[in-house]
C-alpha cells in the first residue's frame, strides 16, 4: 500500500473539544467570588418560600420542592434579592426591603438547579429551631 494511502486512512486529527458553555468558564466565576468574600454578591430572584424535607440532600429532593412551593405560589411570587456571603444567604424583599430569610452557611446542606424548570433552584438546611430540614426555592430572574 503507498504511503500516501495509509495517511488518508489514519488520519491524525486533533480531537475536537467539547464545547463549554461561556457560563461554566472559571474566568465567568472569579467575579461573583470576589463579590462573595466582599460581601456584595446578589441576584433578583423570584422567592418561592420554603417546605419541610426529610432528606438531607438530594437533587430530586430539590425539584419536588420547588414543584410544590409553584403549586402552592399559583404565580405569585415574592420578588426578591438573594444576598450571598461567606457566611450567610440573605432573601429580603425587593419593594419593603424586609428580610424574609437569613441563613447561616454552615446550617446549608445542599443546593441544586432545578433539571425541571430552567430559572429554578433550590437549597436545603437545617431550621435553627424545629432542626427540621428546610428546602427554600427561588426562580432566577436574570441568566447569571
């Protein structure tokens, strides 16, 4: 067989490389990082309110959440800022400014995008006083 044959059959390309969405670029996260350790790290969301879990973890735990706060919500969400810090995640209210949530990092456990709804997500922790595991659901408002 000529050698000019045999190239043509084993070709040495370069093996194309998946493509990684911009978002999951490290250079897309040292930004919101940075405004973590400062403290000035937010994003609007839609509050959905919170519901008792009994697991732990758990992305499915997480979706069937954030499916019963919709139900319960019928489309009336709370609008809300997400505050996220290192050591806390704060939810206050967009118009009166009042905190509807203020929750120690350390009592988070888990936390999930929804696979289901494309803007949901949620987390789960321990409630300070009942020790009932709590999950809270938000909606994105914003891609970010």
């Amino acid at each position: 067989m000529p050698m000019e044959g045999l190239k043509r059959r084993l070709s040495f390309r370069k093996k194309k490389k998946d493509k990684v969405p911009e978002c999951s670029k490290p250079h897309q996260w040292q930004e919101d990082e940075r405004k973590v350790r400062e403290g000035t790290c937010s994003f609007q969301v839609r509050y959905l309110g919170c519901v008792e879990v009994f697991e732990s973890r758990g992305m499915q735990v997480c979706e069937e959440a954030v499916k019963t706060l919709k139900a319960q919500c019928k489309g009336k969400y709370q609008r809300a800022i997400l505050y996220v810090s290192g050591d806390a995640l704060r939810v206050v209210d967009e118009i009166s400014k009042s905190m509807i949530v203020d929750q120690t990092i350390e009592k988070v456990s888990f936390c999930a995008p929804d696979r289901n709804h494309e803007k949901g997500f949620a987390y789960i922790c321990r409630d300070g006083t009942t020790r009932r595991w709590m999950c809270h659901g938000f909606l994105a408002v914003k891609e970010s």
